[in-house]
C-alpha cells in the first residue's frame, strides 16, 4: 500500500458494516495519515447485510472519527455503500433515504486536489543534462527532471545545490517539445520539464535547482518515519543503499529511536525489532548531503527510499520528518 499510497490525493477506506473497525482499518488509515494523503472517503460497505441500518452507520462513524482523532487527517467523508447491490456508488440508494450525502462516483469526481500541490517552495531536481550532438546545437545545454514543488518562469533568479552557485533560467522547454524553439512562460509541479539558464553552470543528475531565497534542508543526518518492507528485518548499524529524488547515496541506520503499534498507535520504545509492515521512526546518515523538506511540506522531497545492497530489494519507504 505504501508504495502505490504516497502519490495519492484520495485514499478510498473499505469498512465491514458488519465488524466495524479492525486492525487493517487501524493500519490502512495510519499509513494514510503517515503519507499525508488529503483526502480520505470511508466506504461503509455491506449495507445489504445489515438491512441499510442507519443505526450501524452512525456507529461505525462515530467509531472511525475516534480514530481519526488521534491521526493527521484533514478531510475525511462517509459513505454508506453496497458495493455489490451498487447503492451509493454511482446513484443514490432508495434503501437509504436518511443518507443525504454524495455518492461515491460523484465524491471522486468533485474533490478538489488541485490545492494539494505546493507551489511555493520552488524544488528541481535534475534528472540529466542535455547536450545534443547536432552542430546547430552545440551551445545547448538543457537541464531535464519533473518538478517537486513550486513555479519556475523565465527570468527568476535560481541556485543550485550542492554547489551554491546562482544563475537566471532562460528558457523553459516542456517535455515534448519538438524544438529549442518551443517554450512556455511557467512551468510548476508535477510538470516534466527541460531548463536552460544563462550561464554555463557546472550541474549534474543529482543536483537541485531551487529560488535563490528558499532553500531546502541540506544535510546528512536525516529523521524519518520508515514502512519496512522487507522479509529480513532491519538491521541496527546497518548499511544500505539511498534513492532520494534523483540522487544516489547510501546511508547507516544511526538509530532506531521507536517503533509504531498500529493498534493503539502508542509508541514501543523498547522494542528495536523492525520486521516486515512494521512502521518506526528512526536516523540515517548518508554519505553525501540531501536535499530535502519535511514530508509534510513536499511529499517528493520528503520521501526517500531504502535498498538492500546485496539483492537490490527495496526494504524501506521513508517519510522525513
């Protein structure tokens, strides 16, 4: 779920009318909190089965938003549903006249998630640098990633990490652009976009492109909040390797400071044994400084991921903190 989750806007929650809330929803819903996913619509499904109860909606409501208390979610919506009958699904169910809400289609169609992005903190990271063969090119040097975050435009005053150098964009080339020629005046999250600056500027795959007044976290000491997914559990000391936007890195697991009970969402300080679906927060180190936001504030600069040296398994989704 981590995985396809972190670039969601809207989590669907599935809830047995006839059992309530059990441990999958306690986990299901933490894990979309833990990713910050906006917008959650609880489906109360199997409404057939307790004769379209409003009695047994009500409660199962009142159950989840004790829950939803205790995590960070914003926006959350109930819908009472028979996914097999269809009631509430794409039309409104004569089974449930007290229900005077929206349908499931109508809620995926009409939340709105263009708010979601960041468009503040201005993040690129670049992904390769474009130097064409052809003579009438040779002084063409373009830069290629997907923005994290924010708007970039033509004349704005940027630096690049990790050198610190600054420079003016020149031009900005979307990602089907058929020649130089073919610019836009803005380009903004999650756009695929190439950059041209006005100066010859030593940048590489790995570096980022930022506004020269707003400038990320640049460290090698990184907490988070880690998904474990790996069959072997994670190793205290150990050495893995690091994939966080475009830069590689590796890393040692500096601590293991807790470890996540998805029931009680209390913290198990004294448990260091991280398995598979275990959820922990820990400290690397890495080798090479990232840049990076807390997730909170950028779900791709705040992301990171951990990977087994030896079998190339990726074993840990990490949320920075």
């Amino acid at each position: 779920m981590v995985t396809g989750a972190s670039t969601a806007n809207l989590a669907l929650i599935l809830v047995d009318a006839r059992k309530g809330i059990l441990e999958q929803t306690n986990r299901h819903s933490f894990i979309a909190s833990l990713l910050q996913i906006p917008h959650i619509i609880v489906c109360i499904n199997k409404m057939d089965l307790v004769d379209y109860s409003q009695e047994v909606f009500d409660r199962t409501v009142s159950e989840y938003k004790k829950l939803s208390s205790r995590l960070d979610v914003k926006d959350v919506h109930f819908i009472p549903i028979s996914a097999l009958k269809g009631d509430n699904v794409v039309d409104k169910s004569e089974n449930m006249p007290w229900y005077q809400g929206s349908t499931l289609m109508y809620l995926l169609e009409n939340i709105h998630i263009s708010s979601d992005e960041n468009h503040i903190d201005c993040r690129f990271p670049v992904q390769y640098v474009i130097r064409p063969q052809a003579t009438e090119f040779h002084d063409f040097r373009g830069y290629a990633g997907r923005i994290a975050s924010g708007v970039f435009k033509p004349g704005d005053t940027v630096k690049i990490l990790p050198s610190g150098f600054t420079s003016r964009i020149k031009s900005i080339l979307p990602l089907h652009a058929l020649n130089v020629t073919d610019t836009i005046e803005e380009a903004f999250s999650p756009m695929s976009v190439t950059m041209t600056l006005d100066t010859d500027v030593d940048i590489s795959r790995g570096d980022m492109i930022v506004r020269e007044n707003n400038n990320p976290t640049v460290s090698q000491d990184i907490d988070m909040m880690i998904c474990w997914m790996s069959e072997k559990p994670m190793m205290a000391n150990g050495k893995y390797a690091v994939k966080h936007t475009s830069k590689d890195a590796r890393c040692i697991i500096k601590e293991i400071r807790y470890k996540v009970d998805i029931n009680s969402l209390h913290r198990l300080e004294n448990d260091k044994n991280i398995g598979m679906n275990d959820i922990a927060r820990i400290q690397i180190r890495t080798t090479l400084p990232l840049f990076f936001d807390s997730y909170r504030k950028n779900r791709i600069t705040g992301s990171i991921i951990l990977i087994d040296e030896a079998t190339n398994e990726t074993v840990g989704a990490g949320m920075i903190i």
